[in-house]
C-alpha cells in the first residue's frame, strides 16, 4: 500500500476480512474497509438472542423478517 499514490480501498472475504480489519492498525492508506463473511463472533448470549427472535418471527410466518435479521445481525 506504501507505493501506491493515494489511499486504498480494501475487500477482505471470510478469513482475508480478518486480515483486512487487523490492516486497519498497521497503516493509514486504508481510505475504506469492506467486510464479508469475517469469521468474527460476538458473545454467545447474543447470538442466542437473535436466534430467539428469528425463531418467533419463523413461528409468528414472518419469514422474510427472519431472513433480514440473519442478514443484519
């Protein structure tokens, strides 16, 4: 990133989005950071908690709320 002339904008995919965050400490040329499927995990509580409310909006036939929340959270 050093030789390039200006800031760069970076993609990283599952494991390559953990090294593309952990990037972020090492340099300022990162201008923007793009995150798919980063294996990172937040408490297990949590995701218990969005699992209770996707499995009340699949009961409730909110199928599509359910999908959005899986998305999103």
């Amino acid at each position: 990133m050093k030789a390039l002339p200006g800031p760069v904008h970076v993609l990283g995919h599952s494991y390559g989005g953990v090294s593309a965050l952990e990037a972020t400490f090492l340099t300022p040329a990162i201008a923007s950071l793009i995150l798919y499927e980063p294996p990172l995990h937040d408490p297990a509580d949590r995701n218990l908690a969005v699992a209770a409310r996707m499995e009340r909006l699949i009961a409730s036939g909110d199928r599509d709320q359910a999908a959005s929340l899986f998305m999103t959270e």
